[in-house]
C-alpha cells in the first residue's frame, strides 16, 4: 500500500509511469492509425498493417526484434508528414480515441501519487506528437517520449532524434531525478514490458503491470510486485471523487484509501497465485 502522503522534509519523488498497456489498453500511436487515413497521412494498406501490428502487440507477441522493426517502419511511414497536421488530428480526436482505453486502476493509482505529492512522469517509446496531449489528458507532471526529426518545411523526415526505449527510458529516469531532485529509492515505477526493466530496476518501488512472460519471469526473480489492470473506462464516467483533480488539489482520503487497497489485495492475490504455482 502506497504511503498517503508525503513528508515534503524528505528529497522530493516521482512515479514513473510505461503508456501502453500500462495506462491504456492499447499502443497509443497504432490507436491513430484509423485517424490519420482519414486526414489522408496514411492510405488503407498502411491501416491494415497497423491494425496488425496492433494484434500482435495486444496478444503480447511483439518481442524485441519485432518492435524495432515496427519502429523502423513506423519512422519511414511519417516521413513527409506535416507536425502541425499531425497535432491537429491527434488533438481532435483524443478524447474519443484514448480516454475509453485508460484503465481505471491506472487512473486511481495517478491520483493517488498526486494526493501523497508525487509527481506522475509518462516515459513512452511512442512519438511525443502523441503522448504529450495523453500526458495531459491524464493530469502527469512531465513526459518523456520518442522524438522526430523535424525538417525545415514542419514534416518529419524520417529520423529519430531521441528514441526512448529499454536503457533510454533509465537514463532519462535518472537524468530528471538530477534535475528535479527525485529520490530514486523512494519512486516508484510501471510497465508492462520485459525493455523496461532497467527503468523498473532504477526506482526503489518498482511493479509490473499486466506483465508480458518475460517480465512475469524477471518480476518473480526480483519479487516485484504484479498488477493486473482490467477496466478501462472514460474518466467522466469515474466516480466523481475519483475523477481528476486539479493538481495540487487532494482528492478524499476515502477514495485515496480505496485505490490503495485495490491496488494491494491484485498485488496480493498474484502472490499467492505465484506462491502457489511454484
């Protein structure tokens, strides 16, 4: 169970948050692929491409290998790409896209790190172009995400600039607890993913969050705790105490205690589960 608030004596701290599939239900740039055919980025081939590749990342399939390969691919499919037209389509239709796909445990657990005075930081191998307006939809302090390089006509040509993904995610991790003064001992950390483990690796409080094997595996090595996030629903549609707050606003303590002991009985029912197992 999360500590209700914090003791603003000590060095300040942060929960580090994946995005896909850790926040939301699916991989946030694939969502859009619908969006940008009909803005004309995109034509209906690339659509059905990017409709399976959303199948297999959902089946938890997507290895190493296969998401470099989706990278590449995607990187190559936006070059010529107008920034601006881009913001434009993910901006007008966000609400519709993401806010049905965020997991309510996800949603309590944001609040309740905002409520203890944490700050809530999205670290996303997605393109800042679409993570940044979900960050904010979500009420997080900061985002990290992966960036384009962008041409002097306002299209992507094709480059990364800074790809944030598996040790770069860490590195970022530390490089804003320098900048910020965070406490990395005493932060926590998310995701669904075996490439985070060196981001889960460098908080004090790391969990894995609807696991895939690999990271199953490495969080029974470590004894990480496991959540198992199920229900996504639109924020709106949340009870109104847990909606969220502006910050630095505090939510009930009721409702903060709630999401504490959610949270606690998923972690201790997969321990038991794995106890069992072995």
């Amino acid at each position: 169970m999360l500590a209700l608030v914090e003791n603003h004596s000590l060095p300040r701290t942060a929960a580090f948050f994946d995005l896909d599939k850790t926040v939301i239900a699916k991989s946030s740039t694939l969502t859009f692929s619908k969006s940008f055919y009909q803005g004309g980025l995109i034509n209906r081939r690339a659509v059905l491409r990017t409709a399976y590749a959303q199948f297999v990342f959902l089946a938890g399939g997507a290895d190493h290998d296969q998401i470099e390969r989706m990278r590449e691919y995607l990187s190559a499919l936006c070059k010529g790409w107008n920034v601006q037209q881009v913001k434009e389509i993910v901006a007008e239709t966000l609400h519709d896209l993401i806010d049905p796909i965020i997991y309510d445990e996800a949603a309590s657990l944001i609040e309740e790190h905002h409520t203890a005075g944490r700050d809530v930081v999205i670290v996303s191998t997605s393109g800042a172009e679409v993570v940044e307006p979900i960050g904010e939809l979500l009420g997080a302090d900061r985002v990290v995400a992966t960036r384009m390089v962008v041409g002097p006509d306002g299209c992507f040509t094709g480059d990364v600039e800074y790809y944030a993904y598996g040790p770069t995610k860490a590195e970022a991790v530390k490089e804003l607890a320098a900048s910020e003064g965070y406490d990395l001992a005493r932060c926590y950390a998310y995701s669904d993913s075996a490439t985070d483990v060196p981001m889960l690796e460098s908080v004090g409080h790391p969990f894995a969050v609807n696991p895939d094997r690999a990271l199953r595996r490495e969080a029974a090595i470590r004894d990480w705790p496991v959540l198992v996030f199920n229900r996504p629903v639109r924020l709106k549609q949340r009870l109104p105490a847990l909606s969220m707050p502006p910050r630095p606003a505090l939510v009930a303590a009721a409702a903060v205690g709630a999401a504490a002991a959610t949270a606690g009985l998923v972690w201790y029912a997969s321990r038991r589960r794995a106890a069992t197992a072995s």
